[in-house]
C-alpha cells in the first residue's frame, strides 16, 4: 500500500494495488470523505487489512482526532 495521499480538498485515497498474473497491477483504493463526518469508503478486496488500518489511522479528522 502507497502512502495516503490528498486526492481533492475533502477526500484522501489510500492507493493499493493488487498483482494480478498477466493483467498487471489493478488499482483497489479506499477513499476517507472528510466532511461534518469523517466517512471512510473502502473499496478494496480485504487484502493487506493491517497495512490499510496503519494508513487510515494516519488520516486527520476534522474536529475529532484521526480516522482509525
């Protein structure tokens, strides 16, 4: 998993990407909405859980702490 990054002024994308063989490196990220509510939206497949839970935690909230 590539570090958070700012992807628009009030989303943040966790890039990952899963190898597959012969279709090469798909992208399979999760998006944090930073709005009233910190909103998480995880569109992975499951895979690399404790890497993902590290870079969510990594994440600022507005008003309340950091995401994880």
């Amino acid at each position: 998993m590539d570090q958070p990054r700012q992807l628009m002024q009030d989303i943040v994308i966790l890039p990952f990407y899963f190898p597959i063989p012969g279709a090469g490196f798909p992208a399979v990220n999760a998006l944090v909405i930073q709005a009233a509510e910190t909103v998480p939206v995880d569109t992975g497949m499951g895979i690399g859980i404790p890497a993902f839970m590290e870079a969510l935690e990594q994440i600022p909230t507005r008003g309340r702490g950091r995401v994880g």
